[in-house]
C-alpha cells in the first residue's frame, strides 16, 4: 500500500493521498506495483490541461492520424504537439548555432542531443560550422 501522505493537484487545492488513489485503482481492479502506482498520480495530477479551437480541415487531418496510428485523442495531440516542439527546438539551435550565438555543445545541449549527434544534424542540414566572416579572417592571416 503506497504511502497516505502524498498531496497533489495544487493547482486547484485539492488534495488526494496515495492511499485514495491505491484504493480507487484497487476497487477498478488494477493491481500493478507501488512505482506503477506512483506513475499513474503523476499523470492524472502533474499534467496540464491545453483547449484550443482549430480548423474543420485540421481537425479531418487529426481525425485521420488518429485511425492511422489508432490513438486516442489526447495520446495523438500529445505525441504531435511534443514532435512538433522537438523540431521547434532543433531548428532553433541550428539557427543559433548557425549564427555563432551558441557553441556546438550548446546548441546540442538545447536539443537535447550528443554533440556527434548535433553535429550529424547540422552536416545533414548542410548549415555553415564557420561564418564567412571568420573564414576570411583566418585566411588573411595566413
């Protein structure tokens, strides 16, 4: 039996323990370990909550993705918005990275990649390692 005196969802001031918890997934029939237990708190009270509104042609598209990846719909928009983010980020990087605002550790370190790996992604998006203008500077002086 877990623990009675976890507090959770501060967001609205409730509070619930571990043992309410252990009790209601007991009574549903799930059995499973304390850490299994743990996991599921976590993702009923540590999650946030995102509503918005999107366009008939989106929301087909959704649809869609949704039958082809047999998702349910809060699974799919979780998926896609964390893909999407991670690409938001990725490209970020090379662009600062690209731009000499951060070092390629960095850069690496923002997209939460190895610096081979970074490295890889800026080869294969065949971004400059060297500005120009360093380039020049380093041949006038030889």
């Amino acid at each position: 039996m877990l623990s009675r005196s976890y507090k959770s969802h501060p967001a609205d001031g409730r509070s619930r323990s571990r043992y309410q918890v252990d009790r209601v997934l007991r009574q549903a029939g799930v059995h499973a370990s304390p850490e299994t237990y743990e996991y599921i708190v976590h993702i009923v009270y540590a999650t946030g909550t995102i509503s918005t509104r999107v366009p008939e042609d989106l929301e087909s598209e959704l649809e869609a993705y949704l039958e082809s990846e047999r998702l349910d719909r809060s699974t799919a928009v979780r998926k896609l918005l964390s893909e999407g983010l991670e690409e938001w980020r990725r490209e970020r990087a090379l662009d600062r990275f690209a731009d000499g605002e951060v070092s390629l550790t960095k850069a690496a370190e923002l997209t939460d990649l190895s610096v081979w790996e970074f490295a890889r992604l800026v080869e294969e998006a065949d971004a400059a390692w060297v500005s120009g203008d360093h380039l020049e500077a380093d041949l006038e002086d030889l």
